[in-house]
C-alpha cells in the first residue's frame, strides 16, 4: 500500500485537497466551479491493474492531447504520509519510505509532491500550467492521485483521478475538480470554465477507458 500527501505554500489556492470533499459539489471553494464525472470502465482486477498502471503514468493528461513535461519529483525522500480515505477522511502519516517509479521512457510516475508542466489546448483555448501532486494513493482496490495548480493557467484549482474497484467486480473511474477562472477571458465569460471542464472530462475518459481505445 502506497499513500502521500504534499502539501507546499507555492500552490495558487487555498482549499487544498478539497476535491476529496464528500460534498464538493454542494459547497465547493469560494469563486470556484466544481465537476464531477464517474464511469464505469469494465470489471475484473486484469482491468483495474491496467487502468492503474496507465493512470499513475500520466496517460490520462497524454491522452487528453496534452503534453507533459518537465516531471519533477518532489525533493528529498519519498514517503508515505497524510493521505485521504475514500470519505474524504485524512490519514494519519507513516514513516516508510516510497520508491520512486519510472515509465518505459524514463518519466517519472506520479507521486506525492512531483511537479509537472503541461501544454496543450482545450476547445481552442490556452491550457498551459504548472501543476503539483497534492497527494497520490495506491491501495489493493483504489488508485489515484489529484493535481493543484502552481501558476501559469488560465484557472486556478485542483482536479483528482480516482479508480475504484468495487465489491461487485465493476472498475470505475471518477475525476473530480474545482476551477477558478484566472485569465481575463475566462473571468468574463464563466461560461468558459465550464465547457473547458466538460471538454478534458471526456478527453479524460477516453485516454483510460478501453471502450475508446482505437485500434492501431
């Protein structure tokens, strides 16, 4: 089992981790937009482990037509810290040490604390930034990890990738997020926010769920 948290002043927001919250979508962050998406992705551990893998590789952001770069791993040790249960409850720290973890092409997987910069665009529009693993959590039926914007985007917030494998076999994946506008744009047109969210919601799904996978 692996959990971390991170948690720096550099993020822009203040409700860190707040996308754990069990009623986000009722009282999300002050000025802030909050989204919530879950799908089912198929059954079985085969499945999970899989999604698992992909997840913690980056594929989602790859495969939402975004690039990642710049991977930075937070500095100094790895470790298992304060991490969120699947109520939103906090975790009380441990002590053991976490090895890092590396993809095929030398980056970095995600873990508590790694800093990343992405490019890309969403519906035409800039979605550049830097963002911050605020915490990563790896346990026998649940994996998943949520990103905090460090400057450079257009809004200001957090999002969350969660996988669950349930009882009943099934394997879902829910992403999570709140979104404050920042650019001059978006803060005029809130409309904005919300079509750039729908947007990576689905650009999301379909890098991990295997019901869009193309074949080569």
């Amino acid at each position: 089992m692996r959990r971390g948290t991170f948690k720096d002043e550099t993020v822009d927001y203040a409700a860190v981790g707040a996308t754990q919250a069990p009623d986000l979508m009722q009282y999300p962050p002050e000025r802030s937009t909050p989204a919530e998406e879950s799908w089912r992705i198929g059954s079985g551990e085969a499945r999970f482990q899989t999604a698992s893998e992909s997840l913690l590789a980056w594929v989602a952001q790859k495969g939402a037509d975004l690039t990642v770069k710049d991977v930075r791993p937070a500095s100094g040790p790895m470790y298992s810290g304060v991490s969120f249960d699947a109520e939103g409850n906090p975790i009380a720290p441990s002590s053991s040490e976490v090895e890092q973890r590396f993809d095929t092409d030398g980056t970095p997987f995600v873990a508590a604390g790694t800093t990343i910069v992405v490019e890309g665009r969403v519906k035409g529009f800039n979605a550049d930034g830097e963002l911050r693993v605020i915490f990563a959590v790896e346990e026998p039926r649940r994996v998943g990890f949520a990103l905090g914007t460090v400057g450079g985007s257009v809004v200001s917030g957090e999002e969350s990738f969660m996988l669950e494998w349930h009882d009943n076999d099934e394997v879902w994946f829910t992403v999570r997020a709140f979104d404050r506008p920042v650019a001059i744009l978006y803060r005029m047109l809130p409309t904005l926010v919300r079509r750039r969210r729908r947007e990576l919601f689905t650009r999301y799904l379909r890098a991990i769920s295997p019901l869009y996978t193309t074949p080569a």
